[in-house]
C-alpha cells in the first residue's frame, strides 16, 4: 500500500510556529515519525509540502494511478480553496483530512472546511499523532 502525505502552507514552520497550537515537534521530526509509524506497518509514504495552492492541486492529482491514499493537512488552504476540494474528488483517492490543533474550538473560520467533503474522514486536534491515525484508517479500509 503507498499513501502520500501532503502539508500545505506554514506546516514546514512547525516547531517555530505557535506552540501552544501546533506543538514543539519540527517538520523533520513529523516525517521521521511518520516514516517510523508506516515502517512498522508495512506501508509505504511519501512526503510533499509546499505554500502554494497550484502546487498542491498538483500533488493530489499525481496521486491518480500512483497511490492507494492520501493524507492532507491543507493548511489554511482548508478554509478557503474550492481547487483543492476540486482536485480530490477528481482522482477518486480516499484522502484523510489532518488538522494537528482542534480548528472547532479557535476562530470560526477555522470550523469551515471546503475539502472535507470529499474526504472519508477528518482527524482534528490530536497533535501529530492524528497524520498516523489517518494512515491506520486507511490501511484498515484497504483491507476490507
Ligand atoms: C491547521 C489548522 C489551520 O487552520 C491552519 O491554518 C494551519 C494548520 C492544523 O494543522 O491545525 O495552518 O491545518
């Protein structure tokens, strides 16, 4: 099984930007535990990240054919991006929706989420640990 994970905007920030909302671990830390996480569990990973939201639309449509999965954290892209909505339903990937803090309980526009609705689950505000719950749920919904 190969699965994508993709960070949008800011996340190569993490560890500098806002602690108290993101945590201490680095973007290099993340993927480390990543990598540990799908290695135990046979599962291959690959990384993308970038600030810009072309770039992204173009990682997701380079999953099609490619992957069996994606993992997202679109960043503020979430909030405001049709385009990245657009590009998941187009490849038919089953993609998770990431969100390391709880974007329910900060500002409201953090509660509007475009790409959710075509994802097959969003995981908020359990901190890094959420990129590898998404990777466990869709392993579990490859096997079934
Ligand atoms: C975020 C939440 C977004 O609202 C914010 O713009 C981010 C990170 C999160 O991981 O909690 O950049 O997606």
């Amino acid at each position: 099984m190969k699965i994508l994970v993709i960070n949008g905007p800011n996340l190569n920030m993490l560890g500098i930007r806002e602690p108290k909302h993101y945590g201490k671990e680095t973007y290099g830390d993340l993927i480390n535990k990543i990598k540990q996480h799908a290695d135990l569990i046979g599962v291959s990973v690959e990384f993308r990240q970038s600030n810009h939201e072309g770039d992204l639309v173009d990682y997701i449509q380079s999953a099609y054919r490619n992957f069996d999965g994606i993992v997202i954290n679109p960043g503020a892209y979430t909030h405001t991006s049709i385009a990245i909505l657009d590009a998941v339903k187009s490849v038919g990937v089953p993609t998770v929706e990431v969100h390391i803090s709880d974007v329910n309980a900060r500002e409201d526009f953090r509660k509007i989420s475009y790409i959710r609705a075509a994802c097959v689950l969003t995981i908020s505000g359990h901190g890094t640990d959420g990129y590898l719950e998404a990777i466990d749920f869709l392993v579990q919904g490859a096997q079934k």
